[in-house]
C-alpha cells in the first residue's frame, strides 16, 4: 500500500503487534457470530416459538445488514478516523448482542441481530484499514496474513462454541458471551489504537449512497442465500437480483455526479484492486462451501452430532490458520501470482479427496489439506487489494474486501446447496460429493485466472512505500 511520508511513523508504533491481536479477537467475534447460532437454532426456535421462515431471518438478518453496510463502514472510518469507528462499531455489536440474547419475541430478536450485523460492519472495514495504516511491507503482509485466518478458524469455532454452550447453558449464552468479550476489548482498544489513525478532515458522508449501496447489496445477497431453496431461475431470485443490479447503477451514477463520493469508482478500475475483489470472493465461496457441505456430510451421511462436527472441523480451522500464515511469510518472495496460482492448485487437489473417496477421515483430510491453499489465497486477495490502495483509501478499499467476502459467502452457500441438493435433506452422499467436485473445478479456473491476471511481481514491491 502506498503511504505518505508522514504517515510512516504509525508503523512504528511498539503498541501496533498488541493492537493486532486485540482487533484480531474483534473480528474473529464477528466471523463467529454467524456459525454459532446455527447450531442453537433448534433451542431457540423452540424458546420462541418460530416459524422456519423466522429461523432463516435469525441467521440472514445479521448476514444481510453485515455485507450490506460494510462500504459505508469503511468510508466512515477514512472520514471520521479509524479509531473512532472501531470503537462505536464494537460498542454496538456489544450492547446488541445483550439485547439478542434477552429477546422475548422473534421481532425483538432479528431487529437485535440487524443490530449486531450494523455494529460488525462498522467494526470491520475500520479494523482492516488500522492494519493496512500501521504496517508496513514484510511487517504488513505477515498482519493480513493473521487476519486472513480468521475466516476459516472463525467459522469451526462457531460450530463447536454453539454446540458447547448451548448443550451447557441455553441458546442465549451464544450471544451473551459476546458481551464480556466485548467490554474487555472495547477498554484494552481504549489504550492501543493509535489516535492519528484518521482519514483527515471530517466531510459530509453521502447518506443516500450509502443507502442505496446497502439496498443493492442486501437485495443481491438474499437472493443468492435463497437461490439454492428457490432455485437460480425462479422469479423470487431474478427479481432481488435485478433490484440490486438497478440500485448499483443508480449509486454508480450518483458517485459520478458527487463532488465527494462515497466510492471513487476510479478505485474499480485497478487492476490489482478488481484482482484481489475477485479472489476474496472465491476464497470465500470455497471456505464457506467447505463448512457447508462437511456439516451436512458429517451430520446426515457420517450420524454425528453437532458437537461432534465442530470438533472434527478443528483440524480445518488449523489448516487455514496455516496456510495463512505461511502466505503471509512468503508471499514477499514467491510474488502473488506464484503463491495464488499454487495455493489454488493446493485447494481444487484437497476439495477433490472427498469427491473421489468417501468416509470421515477422506473428507477432513482432503478438505483440511485444501484449506491451506484456501487459507494462503486470502492473503494473495488481501494484499493484491491494497498494493496500489492510497492511505487515505484504506478505509474504502477496507469496506470493498469486506462486501466481496460476504458475496462470495453467499455465492459459495448458493451454488453447492443448489448441485448437492438431494444429498442436504437425505444421506445422498453421492450428490454431497458433487457439490465438493464443484468447488475444486472452481479453484481450478481460478488458478488459471490468477496467471492472467496477476502481474508477475513480488508483494513486498507494492507494500512498501
């Protein structure tokens, strides 16, 4: 990322390693949140007396508000500085966290987690754009890779943590650990965010883009959440997806108009930003898909139960960790376009094993063998995104990444509960192993795409100033 000269000195910061890891915790409390409550959904809906349609709103509720509003989050931290944002976003996803787990009714309960998804998508972007602001080349690329396995070892934690507290204590506790956790950061932030973390001068943030941007991008993800049960060609998906399509271009063409846009859609048209869009994406996809078709192959064909299946997921986490890490340390030699093409390679080879053999020990050794080359792609994503991002863009390009993940998110669910269909609401093992074959066919065609379009150079060439 390129940096002014006055701006080097937040890469100095003995404080900047700890804050790392305190926003690390933030963000693996947002990633987690989605998982963990899939697990007490049972509980819950019994509680409450929901419909299914309900169930599906405890979970999408926070999904939709959590990728919708993330580029207004963003902007709002290059505009009001990070550290401000942080804390407000953390704020609330804490006090809501509370409210959802007090919750008496369902419309108590999913307007608390919209609550929640508002709070992460302000918390979110803002976290990244510290990162990207207070470290530097080698230093920068070994932060984006401990942040980017979060995503994996997030969504196992989740699954287990569920299992765990809600056999132990009751479906609320899934929410309510949220808010000692919470607290604590909020304090430990208080010390460590480094205060000149600012966009600048404080100036108008454009409300009705960021409203229209928010209503695109939820109408485009809960048609996609809902594609695979309605099917891709049916009314009730075309219809959102049209939406969203016309609200983009009505926000792009508000942003060509706007004297001080939300977006600079200059931004979309580098090359190295689209690049990292698009992997984020597919990692995501991948990692999502992963979890989703292991949990119904675990539970469904293999009989194990909810906590069982987390545990048995841990091994993934750890692989995801690892391949993120390893990215991070490396990619300053190999170059993105090396390390993304092999980890890819890496990836559509692991998600091949339970295509091919079925059984416990093919499907989490294969699926753990390919969430390290899952893992090492989210770093390649990372830091092609902001290898020519400008400082005071850290918090835009931020709220982009974190938008894509949460498509990709929904794309990946979307298309292998459409291709595995038979095999989610039986013990079709055979067609559970045609939505992992699917996956590995797409981290194929991705790795060819990395070479086209992955300029041959190292990373640590575009992160250092």
């Amino acid at each position: 990322m390129t940096t002014n000269s006055s701006d080097t000195t937040s890469g100095l910061d003995p404080r900047r390693w700890r804050t790392l890891r305190l926003l690390g915790i933030a963000q693996l409390m947002l990633i987690v949140d989605i998982t963990v409550v899939a697990v007490a959904l049972p509980d819950l809906g019994r509680d409450l007396t929901l419909s299914r349609e309900a169930l599906t709103w405890v979970v999408s509720a926070y999904t939709l508000v959590f990728g919708g509003l993330m580029l207004l989050g963003g902007k709002a931290a290059d505009l009001l500085g990070s550290r401000k944002v942080v804390l407000t976003g953390l704020t609330v996803f804490t006090i809501a966290s509370l409210v959802t787990g007090l919750a008496p009714t369902a419309e108590v309960l999913i307007a608390s987690r919209m609550a929640q998804g508002a709070g992460a998508a302000l918390l979110s972007p803002a976290a990244l754009s510290v990162i990207v602001r207070t470290f530097e080349g080698a230093e920068l690329n070994r932060a984006l890779g401990f942040w980017s396995a979060l995503g994996g070892a997030g969504a196992a934690i989740g699954v287990l943590l569920g299992g765990v507290l809600t056999s132990a204590f009751g479906w609320a506790w899934v929410f309510y650990v949220n808010v000692p956790v919470g607290v604590a950061l909020v304090l430990a932030l208080l010390r460590t965010l480094p205060r000149d973390v600012s966009g600048g001068s404080v100036r108008r943030l454009d409300v009705v883009s960021a409203v229209l941007v928010t209503l695109a991008t939820g109408s485009v993800i809960y048609a996609l959440v809902n594609a695979g049960d309605r099917g891709w060609l049916s009314l009730a998906t075309a219809l959102p997806v049209v939406v969203g399509v016309l609200l983009y271009v009505a926000f792009g063409l508000r942003q060509r108009a706007s004297a001080d846009p939300l977006l600079n859609l200059g931004l979309l048209r580098r090359r190295t930003v689209m690049t990292g869009l698009l992997l984020i994406g597919v990692a995501t996809a991948l990692m999502i898909s992963v979890f989703f078709l292991g949990t119904f192959y675990l539970q469904h064909t293999e009989g194990f139960g909810p906590l069982a299946t987390g545990l048995l997921f841990l091994p993934v986490a750890g692989a995801t960790v690892l391949g993120a890490q390893l990215g991070g340390r490396i990619i300053g030699r190999l170059g993105p376009r090396v390390l993304g093409s092999t980890a890819l390679l890496v990836a559509a080879a692991g998600l091949a094993v339970p295509s091919l053999w079925s059984g416990t020990t093919a499907m989490v050794t294969g699926v753990s063998a390919g969430a390290v080359g899952i893992g090492a792609v989210f770093v390649v994503a990372s830091t092609t995104t902001f290898a020519q991002v400008d400082f005071h863009e850290a918090g835009v390009a931020s709220g982009l990444l974190s938008t894509c993940h949460e498509l990709g998110a929904a794309i990946g669910v979307s298309a292998v509960s459409s291709i595995a269909a038979a095999g989610l609401v039986g013990s079709n093992a055979a067609r559970l192993a045609d939505g992992f074959t699917f996956a590995s066919i797409v981290a194929l065609a991705a790795a060819v795409l990395v070479v086209a379009l992955v300029t041959p150079v190292r990373s640590a060439d575009h992160a250092t100033a």
